[in-house]
C-alpha cells in the first residue's frame, strides 16, 4: 500500500491482527521517528493504526524528511 498524500500531509493506515501488533508497530516507528528527529502524528484505534507526516517547521507541508521517514517505515 502506498503512501497518499491528504490535506499536504503523507498518510497511510496500517491494520493488524490485534492491539499488540499495532503497539509494537508503534512503538518500531517511534524509535525510528526519534532517531531522524522527525516525528509524526500516529493515530491508533485496536489494530489500526494511521500515521500522518508533515513538516512543522516547514509550514505543515511535505518535504524530503517527510520522505525519508515514510520509506524508513515502509523498511520496518
């Protein structure tokens, strides 16, 4: 599935087999998102997760960090 772009941020939702797995996702993310110093927002509902990324710092839109931590999360 591929990122889509709503609202000038990069989007995508994630579904898995129960709370655990989406936490766990979470919290790989987390890790990810601290250690490029970019964070986005993460939207958890049981197993679905939504995650939305934009530059504050740049005005709310999309920019190459954005970029970088969406294909860094599609590694995990």
């Amino acid at each position: 599935m591929a990122w889509n772009t709503e609202n000038n941020k990069l989007v995508k939702d994630f579904k898995f087999n129960d709370f655990l797995e989406a936490l766990a996702f979470i919290v790989r993310v987390g890790e990810l998102a601290e250690s490029l110093n970019h964070h986005p927002k993460i939207i958890n509902e049981y197993n679905k997760v939504r995650l939305e990324l934009c530059t504050h710092s740049e005005g709310y839109i999309v920019t190459p960090k954005d970029w970088e931590l969406a294909n860094g999360i599609d590694a995990l």
